[in-house]
C-alpha cells in the first residue's frame, strides 16, 4: 500500500517551531546526548499542533531566532561537554541551512542539565 | 578520616574561595553559550568515583539510611548521595564521602579516586579541580548486605 501524503495540506508552521523541529531532530541524530523537558517539563517549544521537547526557541527581536537546547549527556561522553556543544552546533547550523533558514537561526545555547549511565537509560 | 589535596596553584580551603555561580557553569562560544548544571559536575565526580575499584558506595551510613528514605518517598536523588561540590566560573572543589572494601587500602583508593575525578571532571568539563577532599566512612565487609539471621524460634 502506498501512502502519499499531500505537503501543502501539511498545518503550516511558523519558523520558530520549524526551526525547533530542525533542532530537535538535529539533537536526535547526534550520539551520545538526548533532549530534555526538564523535570518540571518547562524547556520545550509549543506550536499549534507540535510539542518540542528540550527545545526552546525564540524570536531574538533581530530578525534571528535564538534557540536554546537541554540535553542529557549519556556516559561515557565523547568528549568534553564544550565539544559536544560545538559539534551539535555546527549539526543545528547545517540542517537549518539544508532547511532554507540558515539565516534566520540565531545564537545556540546549549545547557546540560543531567549525565545518564548505562544502568539508567530506561 | 578525611584525606585532602593540595594543588599548588590554589589554597582555597574547602573550595570557599571559588567564585560562585548559582547552579550553572557557563562556558562562552561565538556561536552561542554553553552552560553545564551544577548537578552535572556532581554527577560526574560520583560516576568518576565510583569507577575506581575497591570504591564499595558513596556517602555515609546516615546519609545512605536517609537517602534510602527520601528515595522511597520520591525525594532526594541517590546518584548524587556522599558527592558534594561547589563550583566556579573555572574551577570546582569536591568533597565526597567513601565506603571501601575491606582488605583494599584506603590510601591507594582516595589518591585513585582523586586522579580519577580529576580526570573526568577537567577532561570533561573543562573545570580546574582545585581539592578533592575524601573521608572515608566506612569499611564494607562481604556478607553486610545480607538479611539477619532468622530467627531461632517460631
């Protein structure tokens, strides 16, 4: 069975959250970190029909949108947690180019807020 | 029994003279700020501590009593039980507190440890580890997990 699936009936979404998607997809495809919503689940990006976990974005006020990332580094890290930051950096700004708003993507905060073992990934 | 170290740049005594931040250690980029969470060290320094072997557990009898407690009522979090530490802007102090395993030797274990969590703590967060102060606790002895005895009457 072939599913076709019609992009411009797709819900339109601002830039903010598409770049929020980017973001959290950017975060899924590096190793060794996952995105969190915090324990109070407040670090996330809500769109119309889309919830962003670990990912806030926000209008900069210069034409930019900031975004702001919350990770959770699984042990053993691979690297240093400055190194994971600049590779996922330089992962946010590639894909955000490949998705037309390169331009648009402000600065990239990135905040670890806990470290994961083996014995703790559920 | 508290076994310190002294490194030669910093005499901080207990990591007090560090400059303090709230909960955060932030690290400047160009591209934007990177920010590890207090709690993130802490982490760190336990799972570094813990990878030495001899290292039985962390924290003390009556924090592990308590901590046992809290855990069961949700509160407190065991990852971070016998690891205190306070940051700076660049640098951090520890404290932790240790069991050992019977028969090892506890000065080869604390300056293990010490290398250790230097290790992971610099190499992993970029953080100068000015002291890394260890007591140690207790000794745990093979069989200490076991139930009591049951008892000889019905």
């Amino acid at each position: 069975m072939t599913v076709t699936t019609d992009v411009n009936r797709a819900p339109r979404v601002s830039e903010r959250v598409a770049l929020a998607l980017v973001a959290q997809r950017a975060i899924a495809e590096m190793p060794g970190v996952r995105a969190t919503s915090g324990p109070s689940g407040r670090w996330r990006t809500v769109g119309s029909q889309q919830i962003i976990p670990g990912v806030l974005a926000a209008e900069s006020g210069a034409g930019r949108i900031d975004v702001e990332l919350h990770l959770v580094a699984l042990w053993p890290l691979q690297g240093s947690f400055e190194e994971l930051a600049e590779q996922l950096r330089a992962r946010l700004r590639r894909a955000a180019a490949t998705a037309g708003m390169g331009a648009r993507l402000g600065a990239v905060a990135v905040a670890f807020d806990d470290v994961l073992t083996d014995g703790e990934r559920t | 029994m508290t076994d310190k170290i002294a490194r030669p740049v910093s005499s901080a005594p207990q990591g007090k003279d560090i400059a303090r931040r709230d909960d955060v250690v932030p690290l400047s980029s160009e591209l934007g700020r990177t920010t590890i969470g207090e709690g993130v060290v802490t982490r760190v320094a336990g799972i570094a501590a813990r990878e030495v072997s001899g290292v039985h557990d962390l924290g003390g009898g009556t924090a592990r009593a308590i901590g046992s407690v809290t855990q069961k009522v949700g509160l407190g979090d065991p990852r971070t039980q016998g690891v205190s530490v306070e940051t700076g802007e660049k640098e951090a102090a520890v404290d932790l507190t240790l069991v050992i395993d019977y028969g090892e030797s506890i000065p080869r274990i604390a300056g293990a440890v010490r290398e250790q969590i230097i290790k992971r703590v610099e190499g992993i967060t970029g953080l100068r580890v000015t002291e890394v102060n260890i007591t140690v606790n207790d000794l745990y002895f093979p069989g200490d997990d076991e139930p009591d005895e049951a008892p000889r009457v019905a």
